[in-house]
C-alpha cells in the first residue's frame, strides 16, 4: 500500500539521530529511571514554567474553561513527548489524555502542568524492569499502554510469541498499581518487520495469549480518508471485540500534505471518532514533527497552538 512507500521515504521505521522518528527505544538495555527514551519531534521550546500562554485566533482557553458552550473531549488526546508546560497549558482546554512513549513525564515540565491532563504510561519495549516501572509509574495512572510497534523491527521489534512470554510481567505490574492494560499499538509495517500485517501479529499473539488480561487494543493509522479509517477501525472491533485506542493517526500517506488537508481530514475523523462507540480514546500525532509540520498541534514557539492545534482543541465532542 502507498503507507508503505510513505514510511520509507520519511524514515518513519527508523530510530536514531537527525531527523528519523524514534517513539522511544531500550536499544538492548532495561528502561532505567534516568533514560526517558527518545521522543518524535523537532525540539521547540521545552523550558519547564514558562508562564504565558499564547492562544490567538479565537481558540478556547488553555486554562481549561474553554469558551462557553466549549466540551473537553475526554476521548481525545495527544501522542508527543516534548511538552513545556505551556505546550500543556495550551492543549489542555480541548484534550483529556496524552501519553510520550514512556513509563513517566518527561524531566522538562513540571508536576502541576504534567497533571493538568491524564497521563497514560507506556510499557515501550521487552526489557522492561517492574521495580523500576513502579518508580516511574505517576500513582494517578489508571491505564497501561504496552510495546509500541512490535512488528517493526526498528520499533520494540517483538514477535508475539516473544510479547506473549512477556506478559505475565505486564499482569502482575498491572495488577499492582489497579491498571487496565492496552494492547500492543501495531500498524503496517514497510521494512525490516517482523509482520507486515497488524492482524497477522496480533492473531498470533492472542493465540499464544488466550487467558491474557488485554482490557483494549490499540492501533495505529496514517491514511488520509475517513473511508480507509472506518474500515480499519471495523476490522479491530470485528476480529477483537474490545474496545479501541487509536493511540497515533494523522494524514500522512499522501504523495501531497497541505495544512488545507490535513484540517479537513481531522475535522472528519475526529468527528468519526467521537462518534463511534467502539473507540474509547484517540491521539493525534503529533505536536511537532519536523519532516512533516503540516501535522503539527504546536508552533515553533512554546505555548502556541497552530491553527491545526487550535481546530483540534475546539472541535466538539461526543454529545
């Protein structure tokens, strides 16, 4: 499929330096509580307290208010791990959860703005350690995401017999803080994978992991129709029947991305997404992105919404 292509060209596989997207990476050693891993994103500003926030263009306030008749969508969310706190600030008024390939916060925001919105931690690869988890884990967490693209290779490059072993570690961690566990976040994979097919993957892996605790699946989707998205979304609640985490999706599998389409697009999809039963949170990927800022919810300057960022806080919610 052209996502294929796409992936290729934009290095979006690999992990490592310059400009390639890393959504974190033990690189072969445990998630130590002073190694938050890498992060997607082209840096911007991330000075912990920086005290303005800077909405123009009418968006709602980043307080949280928000302008009268204004929802949060508690459904929506953000898939980025650079924040300031006035990054947070900013997106706070119109997004209910976030989460940054990680088990913790990163070390650049502070505590009150961390809190602001629902942080989801990450379990990102297989060399994770439970003691070290239960250091990193806020006490405020209520759900567990786990291993992000294992059929990838250059990802957390698991292949589900070996997430299957893993996963009484994820249980019994689970269990010990009260966390509801999210699948493994699959998509197609365009080289060095270890499945092509997220669905190959995860049959196996719930094969292999009949009696497991999987309280939802995840998901991951960068095609650019709403048609392609309702499509994708039937096959995981037909062949699962849990509910869905759409825990990255943005329009990127176009020879063309315009800031044009990629408004349209997610006033269409998010309004799909709140709308259908089966998804129980969806993120956006993602607040920075330097091969492609035509995706971007924040602008250079910390605190500053784009106008896709100001849209994405402001469209309404499920009624």
């Amino acid at each position: 499929m052209s996502r294929i292509a796409l992936l290729a060209a934009l290095g979006f596989v690999a992990c490592g330096g310059g400009d390639s997207i890393t959504h974190g990476a033990d690189s072969g050693g445990a998630e130590d509580a002073g190694d938050v891993p890498s992060i997607p994103g082209d840096g911007g500003s991330t000075e912990a307290g920086d005290a303005g926030v800077h909405n123009d263009g009418g968006a709602p306030r980043a307080d949280g208010g928000g302008d009268a008749g204004f929802a949060k969508s508690h459904k929506r969310g953000i898939a980025y791990g650079q924040h300031s706190d006035a990054d947070l600030r900013s997106l706070s008024a119109g997004i209910g959860w976030w989460y940054n390939w990680s088990p913790r916060p990163e070390g650049t925001l502070s505590a009150g703005a961390a809190a602001l919105v629902e942080f989801v931690p990450m379990i990102w690869g297989g060399s994770f350690d439970p003691a070290t988890l239960a250091a990193q884990v806020p006490a405020s967490a209520k759900y567990l995401l786990t291993f992000n693209e294992p059929n990838f290779g250059t990802q957390s490059n698991l292949t589900p017999q070996q997430a299957a072993a893993l996963w009484p570690k994820v249980e019994a961690f689970a269990k010990s803080r009260g966390l509801k566990i999210v699948s493994p976040g699959l998509n197609y994979c365009g080289g060095n994978c270890i499945n092509t097919n997220p669905f190959d993957w995860l049959d196996q892996f719930f094969a292999a992991c009949a009696n497991c605790q999987v309280d939802y699946v995840a998901a991951h989707w960068y095609a650019c129709s709403t048609s392609a998205l309702t499509d994708y979304l039937a096959q995981y609640q037909s062949k699962y029947r849990k509910p869905l985490w759409l825990t990255e999706f943005s329009c990127l599998d176009d020879s063309v991305i315009t800031p044009a389409k990629e408004l349209q697009y997610m006033r269409e999809a998010v309004a799909l997404l709140e709308a259908n039963p089966n998804v129980f949170r969806y993120a956006w990927f993602s607040g920075r992105f330097s091969q492609e800022p035509a995706i971007d919810l924040l602008s250079p300057a910390s605190g500053v919404l784009s106008p896709l960022g100001r849209q994405y806080v402001a469209l309404p919610g499920a009624p």
